[in-house]
C-alpha cells in the first residue's frame, strides 16, 4: 500500500520523474490548491488524500483513513466509534467538516460517539494543522478534517457514467458496498449515490483485559466483543452551470447502529444513529469588478439523533438519547488588489443540542453526605445544575490576505473574530467573544527547496460538557465534573515547514511547538463515585433526611463506608485549566527510485514525534499517540501495482501522573501490510480487483490514545477482497 504522505509530494514525484526521461529541464511546479483553505497556503500545514492514495488508504472510520498522515492519530474506540487525533488534540479541539459544514454530530462530546459520515463514497479528505485552521472557529484551534464527497457537482460530467464498489474483509467478516450514478444534461449535472456496511465482532490476537474493578486481568479473548456495526447511506445532488460558476444542492441520509466494547459489552449496549443533511452552495466569478474576483456562499442543515440502550436488570432499556439541529453558513467575498489577494466574509452557526434521560454526563448527580449540613441539602445542590438542552448562536468575521513579497517570498496573515451565546435549559445563559490571528512567510531557497514559517494565536472557549458534566461517564469508565469557573483557553504557536517538491526525491520536514495557557482537560482526583453520584466512603445521616429520601443502597438504615455489593464504582475526574505545551516533528520522504521500460518502483517513508507536557504539576499529558516511523515501497507496472508497508509504532513511556495514579505505559508494536491491484476491461468499462492485506504478522498492537486499548486493541490479521467499475 502507498504510505499515506501527502497527495501533491506523490504527484511530484510523478510529474518530476516523467520530466527527467524525457530531458526536459526541472521546473518548479503550480501550488496544488487545498479546498478548505482560500489562501495558497504555502507557508502552512496541510494535507490531503485523493485518488487512488485515498482508495489504497479507506478503512472503516474517517480517523482510520488518515491514520498514516505524520501527525495525524486516531482515538479507536472500537472500530465504529473513531475520531482523528491532530498533533496530540482531540474532541473539542478538532473540527469535523463534511464539504464544509459541520457534520452536526455529537462525536467531540464522548469517545463511543461515532462521526457520521462513510469514507467509503468520499472523494477527498483534507486536513488542516496550526494556523490554516483559523478560518474555523476556536473549536478548531487543534485543526480541521474536512471530508468532501461531491454530492454537489461542481463542474460538467463529461457524460453520463456509473461507478461500484464492492468488498469482504475476513477480520470481521465484513461486506461493504456502494455505488454512484452521474450526468449531465445541458446545465444541470447530478449523482445518486448509495452505500451499505455490515461487519460482525472484530478478531484480535489474544488479549486479557484488565479488571478495573475486581484487580488482576479478565480470561483471554480472541475476539472483541461487541464491536460490530450495520450502517447505510443514500443521497443525490444537483448543480446548475452558470456562465461563471455553479449553484447547487444535495441531500443526505446517514444511519448507523453500532455496538459498543469495553466493560459494559455484556450489556450489548448499542448506539443507534441517524443524521439527516442539505447542503446548499454556489461559487461565482466575478470578471467586471477592479478588486473583487469571486463570490463563495456555503450553507449546510444537519438534523441528528442518537439512542444509547442496553440490557440492564433483565430489561432493555434507552439510557439516554442526544438530539442536535442544526445551520451554518459561510459567506466569503474573493479579492484581489495588485499583489495582495485574499478573501474576507461572514460565518454563523446556529444549532440546538438536547439530551433525553437520566443517565447522562449533564445530569447534575454529585452528592456529598460527609456531614448534617451537606446530607440536609445534598439533593438540591449537586457539584453542578443539570443540563437538559443548549441553544447556541456564533457568529464570525474573518480576513485572510496574501502577498508577493518577490518571486521568491510571500506573506499572509489572517485575523478573526467570534462571537458567541449559549442559551441553557438548567442554568444561566452565556455569552462570550474569541479572538484569532495568524501570519506567515514562504521563501524559495531555490527552483528546488522552500522554507516557511508561521505564528498563530488562537483561543477557544470552554464546551458545555467541560463547564457542567456532572455524571457517570461509561464510556470511558468514570465519573466527570465540570468546571464553570474555567477561562478562556490560548495558545500560541509557531512552525517551521522546509519542503521538496521538485525531483525523484520529495518530502517534507516540519517542526511545531504550541504553548496553552488555562488548557482544559480531565484530572483524575483518587475519589470513587457511584453512577447516582455518591462518594464511596461517605455516611449517610437518616435521622435527618428520612429513609424515603436515602439513595437507593438497599439499606434502610446508616450506610457503612463503602458502596454495597455489586455498585460499579468509577474514578472521579475533573476538568482543570492548566498550562500546557505542545511540541513535535513530522517528516515524510517519496522517492522515485527506478524507471525501468514498463514498470516503476517507488520509496517512501514518514515519521512523528509528538509530546505533551503539563507545564503546571510537571510532568506530561495524557494519551498523547506514541513516537511512529514508517517504511514502504510500490511497484507501478501496467495493469498490476503492488507493495508492502511497514509500521513500527514506538513505546509510549512518556505518561501522566497524578495523586497517586499512573497512566498505563503502551508497549510498542510493528504493522505489517500489502496491497496489490490489477486493471481489468470489459469493452468501455474499467475496473479494478484488489486485495490488501493488514496487520500480516498477526500482532498484538494497542493504541495508547485510544481509552478503551485493553478491550480493543487493534484488528488482528485480516485480508481484504474487492473489485471496483466505472462504466
């Protein structure tokens, strides 16, 4: 398989190579332009996967489609449940976009919250590091996925066409399939398209799972347990070619019902998702103006829905249900004034979150019974109110320019302002403002090599889920209190990009370092809590609140420090604000090495470094994807393409501590993997059969990002079978 660098090193390489054989001399290549970005974007962090590098890369999850791109990481909670990791950040800090829009989901929210959208019909997937994200908000102040399907046309067909995809995976017995139609008609071009998974429990190399509860490890297991999934998808779209530009619209619908592993598989709790979204969007040329060049007008609806049920006690029961609708919209005006172009515009996103049940992380449980006063009043002052529904409203501005300095050197800077107000059912409304910059500059060092640097400053505000969460969190196995005293949170960033496009040898280098002040994340605290909120070592007072009143122990009388037999106790964590920093190196090399009559070898190699350090206890963060190197080599003939990829993902030592815990080091781990296509034609159709082949070694490899690696360590070995048309 293609290591996953990014798509314009590999394209270079090409390009570079056919001008050596034919003896042409090396000329500096036109920036390939990134979609989610308006600028060149030559002095920042960007990459992306199309073609068949993104065909060779599709896993099951958006996250694991990436999981190769140096500074990219994945969560892994299970196979379904899969978000991406940029350079250490995550949730919150990570915006998922789907052709631009927000996917109107609730996946930053828990870890068993799955992205709703299938790589398996995606066109494109790009991802934006540091300062290119700052076009969108503080919740991408760690960067942006933003995954573009073509549901709306944005060019002619050149003729009514067909494309399916069909394949089987043996590690969990897996068929998937798709397919798309298209055409054009005068000035109207459209598609339909369709997509069907279904994969069982997932195998793995035998495993014993750690007993958080009842000390040492569970039996050993082979297979991870309810991990399986069954999702569909169907949409069309439509465009109408205008004399400079297009408008159109599309409609989706996404649903996927998935089980979630960990402690609680026995439960077989299962998550049912559906997400329904229209998207609108037009872009425009604009020739008779003296400085304004184009016109872009982006708006997505998305209308989710999510259910957690499990078998509890004998009955199945729906926890808890999360509803969220949504709008957004970007308006953006293209301009250009002698050498200096850029583009300014509006943003908004409008969207209603509800949370139905009682078992939620928003449900304001905390009890404390430790004395008379506190037992008297325990039940109406929990650590923080009960969150039922949020209303938001944010509202931005946004600037971005470019200038040629000389041929040789350009600059661009960037500025944006938000404005935010969230309106609560269970508190007081809040309302806030952010602030955002960043600037850059781009030098060729010569026709061959280019250096750049850039200086970001962003900041973000606190999630609803960080200021008031107040509950059991399963998932993660805890329970979470918020903070609503927490600040603002700012980082400072700088970054170092030197890049090679030109030649048999491509590759770049990038070093960044980032420095937080009031970082939000969770503390453990070494207290225990139940999931109606009591302590475990509290007393309970009846002489005062009456037996009615009691919680739920199944005594009527004093309660003896310690939960009764079988209450599920969970950690007590907290989120704080601290001082935090980021730092790390990215490299990724493609090398052309032969050119042989017929057939073509190809090189390529990456590798990662990411630390994070609290700078406030000492020490380092938690969860932060281990040190990887990477290694593998392609062979391009005619009609069969081949190759093998190698994996080492380093020991991950590098942990938090805290009042008296550890975070569990991850051992270290090699993946081995290989790929090979061949064309096939029949009359005017082509086709494509493959095979990959994943983890070949049968190795046992765990994610120390992900929350949930001792019940779900990475797929054991598995090969993939599929075949591929267009007509």
């Amino acid at each position: 398989m293609k290591l996953k660098s990014l798509s314009f090193l590999f394209a270079c390489s090409l390009a570079s190579a056919q001008e050596k054989s034919s003896g042409d001399s090396i000329k500096e290549l036109d920036t390939l332009s990134i979609e989610s970005t308006p600028i060149e974007s030559v002095t920042q962090a960007w990459s992306a996967l199309s073609g068949d590098e993104l065909d060779n890369a599709k896993g099951l999850t958006i996250a694991d489609s990436l999981s190769d791109i140096p500074g990219v990481s994945q969560t892994t909670f299970g196979p379904t449940a899969n978000r991406p990791i940029i350079r250490g950040m995550d949730k919150f800090r990570v915006r998922m976009l789907q052709n631009g829009t927000d996917t109107f989901d609730v996946s930053a929210q828990s870890e068993d919250h799955a992205v709703p959208v299938d790589p398996l019909m995606v066109d494109r997937i790009e991802v934006l590091r540091g300062s290119s994200a700052l076009l969108y908000g503080g919740s991408a102040i760690g960067g942006v996925v933003n995954v573009i399907d073509r549901s709306i046309p944005t060019s002619p067909y050149d003729s009514h066409g067909a494309s399916v995809l069909s394949s089987y995976s043996s590690v969990n017995e897996g068929l998937s399939y798709g397919a798309i139609a298209f055409g054009s008609s005068d000035r109207l071009s459209y598609q339909l398209n369709i997509s069907k998974r279904d994969y069982n429990d997932y195998d793995a190399p035998s495993f014993a799972p750690e007993d958080h509860h009842g000390g040492g490890n569970l039996p050993a297991r082979e297979i991870v347990e309810n991990s399986h999934s069954d999702s569909e998808s169907i949409g069309f779209g439509a465009s109408y070619m205008l004399d400079s530009g297009f408008a159109g619209f599309s409609f989706s619908s996404y649903e996927n019902d998935y089980g979630v592993p960990g402690e609680h598989a026995e439960s077989d709790t299962l998550i049912e998702m559906e997400s329904d979204r229209f998207e609108f969007r037009t872009e425009i040329e604009i020739s008779d103006s003296e400085w304004l060049t184009g016109m872009d007008l982006n708006i997505g609806y998305g209308d989710y829905q999510h259910s957690e049920s499990g078998w509890e006690g004998g009955n199945w029961d729906t926890h808890q249900t999360y509803l969220r609708e949504g709008y957004e919209g970007r308006l953006a005006f293209q301009h250009k004034i002698g050498d200096l172009r850029g583009i300014f515009g509006f943003h908004g996103l409008f969207d209603e979150l509800k949370i139905v049940g009682d078992e939620t992380i928003l449900g304001g449980l905390t009890k404390t019974w430790s004395d008379a006063t506190a037992a008297a009043t325990a039940l109406e002052t929990p650590s923080n109110p009960k969150i039922e529904g949020e209303e938001s409203k944010k509202f931005a501005l946004f600037l971005m320019e470019e200038y040629d300095l000389s041929d040789e050197t350009k600059l661009n800077a960037g500025i944006r302002w938000e404005s935010i107000e969230r309106d609560y059912e269970g508190t007081s409304d809040l309302d806030d403002s952010t602030f955002s910059a960043s600037g850059g500059v781009s030098k060729d060092l010569n026709e061959l090599w280019s250096i750049s640097g850039n200086l970001s400053y962003s900041e973000r505000l606190p999630d609803t889920a960080e200021l008031y969460s107040d509950g059991a969190h399963h998932s993660t196995e805890s329970y979470e209190i918020g903070n609503p005293n927490l600040d603002t949170e700012s980082a400072v960033g700088v970054e170092i990009i030197v890049r090679k496009t030109v030649g048999k040898v491509t590759g770049q280098f990038s070093a960044f370092h980032t420095k937080f002040n009031d970082y939000i994340f969770l503390e453990e605290k070494g207290e225990v809590r139940d999931s109606e909120g009591n302590l475990k070592n509290d007393t309970v007072y009846p002489e005062l609140l009456g037996a009615d009143l009691l919680p739920d122990t199944g005594d009527a009388g004093e309660r003896e420090a310690g939960f009764p037999a079988g209450t599920e106790g969970l950690p007590v964590k907290e989120y704080e604000g601290i001082d935090a920093e980021f730092q790390g190196i990215e490299f990724e090399i493609d090398w052309l090495a032969l050119e042989n009559p017929g057939w073509d070898l190809f090189l390529s190699a990456y590798g990662d470094v990411i630390r994070g350090k609290n700078k406030t206890e000492g020490g380092h963060l938690s969860r932060i994807p281990a040190a990887r190197l990477g290694f593998a080599f392609e062979v391009q003939k005619e009609k069969l393409d081949f190759g093998m990829k190698l994996t080492r993902s380093l020991k991950q030592d590098k942990v938090s501590a805290h009042a008296g815990h550890s975070e569990d080091p991850t051992d270290a781990y090699s993946l081995l993997n290989a790929f090979a296509s061949y064309d096939v034609n029949f009359g005017d159709s082509a086709g494509e059969l493959f095979v990959r082949g994943t983890n070949l070694t049968d190795e046992l490899a765990y994610n120390h990002a992900s929350v949930l690696k001792q019940f779900a360590p990475l797929p054991g070995r598995s090969v993939e079978i599929g075949l591929k048309f267009d007509f």
